[in-house]
C-alpha cells in the first residue's frame, strides 16, 4: 500500500546528490495517516510545528497550513519540496522567535530533540488553541522521552497515546481550559566563573546552560589570533566566540551567522548585554548581507551562502556534527568549503572540534595548509590558511 507522502517528489535540504535519506519517516506518515481520518471544519486553520524537511507541509498544502520551526534549514526544504511538486501555495514560515497569531482548528507537531523547545512551544501555543483544537504530536518511538508526555500535560491538558505503528507513535493532547499553564521559561541566563560571562540561550540553542566545552577551548587560544577588521562567527550559536573577539578586538566588524532562529535571536540578546552601547546599530537579516561600516551583523542563514567571494579574513567555526537526530560531518564540511571561498588570499579558518572527528585532514586537503594550534583529551583546535 503507498504511503501519504509517496506521491510527492520530497528531498532533505540542504540537497545532497544519491542522498540515501529520505525526507520524511514513519511518524510523518503516521500523523498524515491520522489526519485523514479528521473531519476538520471548512477552511481550517492549520498550524504545524517542526516540520523537519516540509513533508508536512507538502502533503497538506491544500490547507495552506502555517509552518512554525526555529530551523531556517526546515523551512528552506518546505519552500524547495512545495516548488519541486509544482504547488503554487506559497509557504508561511513562521520563526520559533516570533508567536503565531490567531487561532488555530488543527495543530500538528514533531516533537523535537531537545525538550526545552518543546517546552518553548507549548507554552506560547497555548493562547492560540481553544477547546476544540485537534492537538497532535508524532515521533519515532526511541526519540520519545518522559519529559515530552509532562510538557503537554502541564501546559495544554491530559494526553493520550496511539499504539506504535512502523516503530512510531502519536500523542493526543486535548486542552484543559481550567488549566493555568506557565509562561516560559525561555531565554534563560547562566554565569560562567571562570571566563566572567553571563550568557543568555533562548530554548534550542546547544550547551543551554553552560559553556559549550569546546567554545571554552578554542577561546583558551584567542591570544594567538590574527588581527583582523572583518570577522565571522559561523554556526553562532549564543555568539559567544564572535563577542569575545569584539571585545579582544572593537575596530573589528564581525557577523553572526546560524541557521537557527533562536541562536541569532540569543547572539544578539548577548550582544546587547555584553558590548554596552551597541545595541542601537545591530542590523539582523535573513540570507542576506548587510552593509553599516563597522557595526555587527546577524543572520539566519545556510552556512555562508549570502556572502561574497574573498570577503572576510577571519572565520571562527565551533561546527555541529548532527542535523535533529541524524549525526556526520555533512554541515561542517560544507562550512569549510563555504569558509574557503569566502576567506581572502591569507584570511584564516578556526575550528574547534572533538578529536575523533579527525577534521585536520579534511581541512590540510581542501586548504593545503593546515595545523593543529592546541589539544586536549577531548578537543583540537585547528587554524587553516587560504593560500
């Protein structure tokens, strides 16, 4: 029997030819599945949240449904696999740092890796759902933790749950109008001692409540950094390499860059907090470059896709090595490769990285030069040249 999603033409984003990865799994088929079923009310209002690669969005254009997601990278897949199946429905991307307005008849979530954004989510859903929202949640049974089940009952109402079909399962969650659900909790802020920092995280950004370990490493190693007056800080996060390296070096004009909504939003959150006087000249922007002499810059967008040919000297990178729950070297090697082409002839790449990732190799063969500035037992930081 096909599937929901096997008459449409759907690929992961960014686009890797012979992908062997498929862009949905068996808990996007079994939401779909499910909504079939519904007798929804004429012209419903639909939002969905998480929708890892736009499968969701895809299968059910017909309802010009809103996509609320803290990954540009989501909505870039939604956008291509909407425009690759020929739908003129455009899509509604929603950012995880803006609410959703109105009300809505069907909500339809992912639930994501990490329990803090669901916990974000819900808690800024609920003014936007009534008593008879259809609320459901899908997810591949291994992924599924307890703390999942007591998000939705503490800020919507009891749950129910399907039994596992394909290895996936469903959560029901049905509003308790009596129920004085919290507001979130999000950002938070935590202090580090020992760099004197206080940093704030909004709720999906990495290492949320303390200091990255390998940020801490590389930042160990910052007096041996070239002065430059053009920076960037690649896969952001909470803008903590890119901030020290303002503070190191003010005439510098450095630029944020993360795929991740709320990793922007607490890089310039931090900005503000850190380097007084500022926070009247920040500019922010989707993919796109910005132009204010020495200001700073922030921006969502796929690794360095919107910046120029030999337009930076300095590109510091802490890389993830997992995209959700799929782990590799995809994302950093493709930062690399970005890196290269947007670096000056002399312009130089700084990554962090856990050791067994073994990224010195990859970097002495696309830069030619290549070498290992410090280690410890868990981490190397590398510096390579553009020749």
């Amino acid at each position: 029997m096909p599937g929901p999603c096997d008459g449409f033409r759907l690929h992961r984003w960014p686009r890797v030819q012979n992908d062997p990865l498929q862009a949905w799994d068996a808990a996007d088929e079994f939401v779909l599945q499910h909504v079939a079923t519904l007798e929804l009310p004429q012209s419903p209002r639909v939002l969905l949240i998480n929708d890892s690669y736009g499968a969701l969005a895809t299968c059910l254009h017909h309802y010009s449904p809103v996509s609320w997601s803290d990954s540009s990278l989501s909505h870039r897949a939604a956008a291509e696999n909407l425009l690759n199946n020929d739908i003129d429905t455009p899509l509604r991307a929603l950012p995880s740092t803006e609410a959703p307005q109105g009300m809505f008849d069907l909500v339809l979530i992912r639930v994501p890796k990490t329990t803090a954004l669901l916990e974000d989510q819900l808690a800024r859903l609920r003014p936007h759902v009534h008593a008879g929202t259809i609320i459901v949640a899908g997810a591949m049974i291994k992924h599924l933790q307890k703390s999942a089940f007591a998000c939705f009952e503490q800020y919507l109402g009891p749950v129910t749950t399907s039994l596992g079909v394909k290895k996936a399962r469903l959560i029901f969650a049905t509003i308790d109008e009596t129920l004085a659900a919290p507001e979130s909790p999000y950002p938070t802020q935590f202090h580090d001692a020992e760099m004197q920092i206080a940093l704030f995280n909004h709720a999906n950004v990495f290492s949320r409540d303390h200091l990255d370990h390998g940020a801490r490493f590389l930042l160990s190693q910052y007096d041996q950094l070239p002065r430059v007056d053009d920076a960037i800080d690649l896969g952001c996060g909470n803008g903590v390499l890119g901030i020290r390296l303002q503070q190191r070096q003010p005439e510098a004009k450095v630029q944020f860059i993360d795929e991740s909504y709320s990793a922007v939003a607490s890089a310039i959150l931090n900005y503000q907090t850190l380097i007084p006087g500022e926070s009247s000249e920040l500019e922010s922007g989707v993919g796109s470059e910005t132009e204010s002499g020495s200001a700073p810059s922030f921006v969502v967008a796929d690794s360095l896709e919107h910046r120029a040919a030999e337009s930076t000297k300095l590109v510091l990178c802490n890389p993830p090595f997992h995209q959700q729950h799929v782990l590799g070297d995809r994302i950093a090697q493709a930062m690399f490769l970005d890196s290269k082409r947007c670096l000056e002839q002399g312009g130089e790449l700084w990554v962090v990285s856990n050791r067994h990732l073994d990224y010195g190799s990859s970097l002495q063969r696309l830069f030619g030069h290549c070498r290992t500035v410090a280690s410890n037992k868990k981490f190397v930081v590398f510096r390579a040249v553009k020749r």
